[in-house]
C-alpha cells in the first residue's frame, strides 16, 4: 500500500514471485470510469473506490490460500473493508516523500494512465498505517532487491510491527 508512485505494483510482483503466490494487480480492478477520472487528474472519491473494494475483497475471498495484492489502501477505513475479507491481512507501506512521489510518476507518465496532476491528492487522502496490525513500514527509495528481502524475512518471523 501506499501513493501512486510509492512502489506497490513493482514490489509486489516480485515478492509474489519469490513466494511463489498470485499476484492481485489492484490496477485492475478498476472502473473504466475511475481510470478515465485518474487519467483526466479528477480524484477517485470514497464512492468511486465502493466497487473497487468490492471487488479486491472478493479477489481475496478467492485466494484463501494467500496472495499478494497491490492497492493504494489510502484510508484506514478501505484497509478494513480488506482486512473484513481476508482476516490477518498484513499490510507493507511503502512510505515515500512526495517530492520524490512526483518525480517516479512523472517518469512513468508515458506508459502509465495515472495523471501527474493526482500526487498531492493521493498524500492529502493517505491515513498512515502506522499503529495498525500486521503493518510493515519500509521506505520506499531503498533498492527493490532490498524491499523484497525485508519484506521475506518479515513474512518469515511472524508479526512485526
Ligand atoms: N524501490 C524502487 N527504487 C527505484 N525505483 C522504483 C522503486 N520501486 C518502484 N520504482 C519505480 O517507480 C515507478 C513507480 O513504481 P510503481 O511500482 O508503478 O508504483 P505504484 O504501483 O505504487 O504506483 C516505476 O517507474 C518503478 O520502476
Ligand atoms: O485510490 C486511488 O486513488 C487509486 O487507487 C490510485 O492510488 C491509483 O489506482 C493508483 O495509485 C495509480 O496506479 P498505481 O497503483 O500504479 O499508482
């Protein structure tokens, strides 16, 4: 979890791979109206993200098994619509500063629906994690080798905060 940019849909792969578990791109689980908004720098509101959530709740309910899922998860209140889905859900926040946020999605913008102008909403909207259950704060300007092998171990020894 964390804001666009942060780091979610790279680190996610990989870790989904190492851990040999399906990998929930939560891009896709989108609307075609909410991703014409994002690419238009309209902001999704709460009633956007309604189905949206709807449906990764539902992508996990199919993967009691275990999955990775990559998903802004901007509030609290839309991390416990997902922990209701799948209890014990740990979560990684991949904090990133928003000069820095602004700068990956402006690289990106090319191959990316994500609209340049959104950075400062995603940072107004997030509610930090910290303080939550099962949350794994890391930073995300580290090297992706290096977030997958935190991110490892902390699956590894159990629950840290
Ligand atoms: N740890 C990292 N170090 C350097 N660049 C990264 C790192 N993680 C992601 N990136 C780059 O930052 C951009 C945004 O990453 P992405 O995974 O799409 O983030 P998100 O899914 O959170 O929006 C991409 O260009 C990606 O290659
Ligand atoms: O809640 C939201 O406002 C959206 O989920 C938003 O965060 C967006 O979907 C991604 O952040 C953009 O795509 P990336 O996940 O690639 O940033």
């Amino acid at each position: 979890m964390g804001v666009a940019g942060c780091g979610k849909s790279s680190l996610a792969a990989l870790v989904a791979q190492t851990q040999g578990l399906s990998l929930i791109e939560g891009d896709d689980f989108h609307s075609a109206d909410s991703r014409a908004k994002m690419s238009q720098g309209i902001a999704l509101t709460d009633a956007d993200r309604e189905g949206w959530l709807s449906r990764l709740g539902e992508e996990l309910r199919q993967h009691a098994d275990g999955a990775v899922l990559s998903c802004s998860a901007l509030k609290r209140q839309y991390r416990e619509r997902l922990r209701a889905a799948a209890p014990g859900l740990r979560f990684v926040f991949l904090e990133i500063d928003r000069e820095q946020a602004q700068q990956r999605v402006t690289a990106r913008a090319p191959q990316h629906f994500f609209s340049t102008r959104l950075v400062d909403s995603q940072f107004a909207t997030l509610e930090s994690p910290l303080g939550e259950e099962r949350v794994l704060r890391l930073d995300a300007t580290a090297p992706l080798a290096r977030l997958q092998a935190e991110v490892d171990a902390w699956l590894k020894q159990g629950e840290t905060a």
